[in-house]
C-alpha cells in the first residue's frame, strides 16, 4: 500500500475515512479503462455519441473525486492508437468532446491544483487540439496537486517500440553502451519517466483485457475489473473499487513476512 502523501491536507483524509476508506491503504497511481460508452447508449436507444458524452459527465465527476480523496496520479485511456479505425463520424464525434474539454475544464483543472498530462502520438491530432494541450499543460505545469494524464492516440506497443528506437539510436551515435540497457533506461525511455507506475489498473463494462495499455508500466498493477458501464461510474463505484485495492496484498513476487 502507498497511502496519501503527507502534505495532503486534513479535509482529504477526512473525506477518506468518512467514505469508509483507509488513507494509508490508498493507491498512489489509480489508471482506467473507460468501456462502456457504446453499449450505454445502445441500451437506451441512443447514438454512440450519446454515450460518449455521458461518459465525459463521468470523467468530470471522478477527476473530482480522485482530487478530493488526496489521490496523486490519474491516468484515463481516453483514446487508443486503434481508436482511429472506428467510423469517421464517431472518431470526429470523440475529438470534438476532446476539444470542448480542454476549453472549458483547464481552468477549473488549474482551480484544483490538478496538474494536466497527455501521453501518446499526439502528433496524430489536429493542430488545433495540440495547441490546446500544450497549453493545458503549460498552465497547470506548477499545480501540485492530482495529476490526470489522459492518453490520447495511445498505445503500449507503439510507445515501446519508439523506446527501443531511442535506445537503439543512442548505442548507434556512441551515447550509450549496450549493457547499460536495463529496466530503468527502458522505462526511462517511455512517455511516463517522470510517472510512477500505476498501483491499480481498473477497468469497467466487464471486459477483462488490457487492450494495449501501459503493458509495461502495468507489470505490477493490482486489476480490478467491473461490470459498471463507464458513463454510470460514480463516486460509489470509486470507493469500492479503493476498497477493494485496500483488500489486496502486493508482495511484488515476494513472500509474506
């Protein structure tokens, strides 16, 4: 367990042992897959985008929370390398709630001393919702409080692959010797070096896979698979979820004792 760190004010971990939760058994690094949002709408009869904005509603909502409970890292799987093969009108659908998002919350972001990140191949967006991400991230650059990463155009096989290609252009330029490529200058070399790993990889709908996410960071994440659609993800569902980490013992190949 990484508990909350201890410059995080009462309030939180008043907030923690009123909703039942242990601030000493709380995830330092909690990341999400968000699935549901299609099935979501279908059963109400709805377009996909339906969902999708429901789900940016619970988005909202559990980057609060998180803030709230004195939680460090928020990372959400917002958008896959493999995303850009759904409908044209459902992928400009996404990048328009994307770009609407990062116009109106990064103030209330900045408000909450949340500090903004995107990993991922954001090269592959629109120059416009670049621009607004670097800025995102440059106004929230100071804030100590959560960070939420979202990952945009991500995926984990692509991120390692660039790795290696960085390592490997290195041992070719003479900046670095082949035996200095251990875990460390691996990880190093990925979009997170500055990130911790993720403690606890959640994922709603009931699907229990992965799906090309942070597969290297995640080598030591506790899973915790739910049957919640995303857009009815609610702070009920955070805390059970917190409480179910809590529950877990994390030897990380060690014994007990």
């Amino acid at each position: 367990m990484t508990g909350i760190p201890s410059e995080v004010a009462e309030p939180a971990v008043e907030r923690l042992r009123a909703a039942g939760l242990d601030p000493a058994a709380l995830p330092r690094h909690l990341a999400v897959i968000m699935d549901g949002n299609g099935r979501w709408a279908r059963a109400r009869g709805l377009p996909r985008i339906a969902g999708h904005r429901k789900g940016a509603d619970a988005v909202r909502d559990l980057v609060t929370h998180c803030a709230e409970f004195g939680l460090q890292y928020l990372t959400l799987y917002s958008f896959s390398s493999e995303n850009w093969k759904r409908p044209l009108a459902e992928v400009e659908g996404l990048m328009g709630l994307l770009r609407r998002y990062l116009q109106s919350e990064i103030d209330t972001l900045d408000r909450q001393n949340i500090r903004f990140r995107v990993i991922g191949a954001r090269g592959r967006l629109s120059a416009d919702i670049q621009t607004l991400i670097a800025k995102a991230e440059a106004q929230t650059a100071r804030n100590s409080g959560l960070t939420l990463v979202l990952a945009l155009s991500y995926g984990a096989r692509e991120e390692i692959t660039l790795a290696v290609q960085t390592l490997a252009t290195a041992v070719r330029d003479g900046r670095l010797a082949v035996d200095q490529i251990d875990e460390a200058a691996i990880a190093a070399a990925l979009s997170t070096p500055d990130i911790p790993d993720p403690d606890v990889v959640l994922r709603t709908s009931g699907e229990q896979r992965l799906s090309n996410f942070m597969l290297w960071q995640a080598a030591y994440a506790e899973f915790i698979f739910t049957d919640t659609l995303w857009p009815d993800f609610d702070k009920a569902a955070l805390i059970a979820a917190l409480r179910t980490y809590a529950q877990r013992d994390r030897r990380f190949g060690g014994v007990d004792g």
